[in-house]
C-alpha cells in the first residue's frame, strides 16, 4: 500500500473481499491454498471501474486503464520482493 501512496495511486484495504462474486473468489483462493498449498500466500485486488464505465453512475470510484496497469505492477513487484 506504501509504493502505491509513494506513486499518487489511491488505494485502501479492506478486511472483506466485497459482494458475492469477489467474496466467492477469495475464499475459494483460500480454501485451495489451505488444502493443497499450505506455504503459498494470496489474496485479492478490487480494481475501479473504468471512467468510460462510469459515465452514467455518479459518484462512483473509476481510474484510468494505464493507472490501473501502474498500480497492478507495483502491488505485485512489492509482492515479490
């Protein structure tokens, strides 16, 4: 979260991985890693709308794609290391 801030990418986390579909990922991810790869590590990234996604909904959080590639890169680069 540090490198995103450092690179003016707004980003927080939350203790829940959202509505049905991206809970239904997570622990899914979970479940497979605590059966069958008790060492490896993961989690999930709620990327924004798109700003063309959002045209016709107010107030609704969207970043750029080029953005969105930017903080992908570091998250996992931050990962990594």
């Amino acid at each position: 979260m540090e490198e995103l801030k450092k690179n003016n990418i707004p980003a927080e986390v939350f203790n829940t991985a959202g509505t049905y579909v991206c809970n239904h990922i997570m622990y899914g991810l979970l479940y497979k890693i605590d059966k069958k790869y008790p060492n490896m590590k993961g989690g999930f990234i709620h990327i924004p709308f798109l700003p063309e996604q959002v045209i016709e909904k107010t107030n609704t959080p969207s970043m750029s794609l080029d953005l969105i590639v930017k903080a992908l890169t570091i998250a996992i680069e931050t990962i990594m290391e």
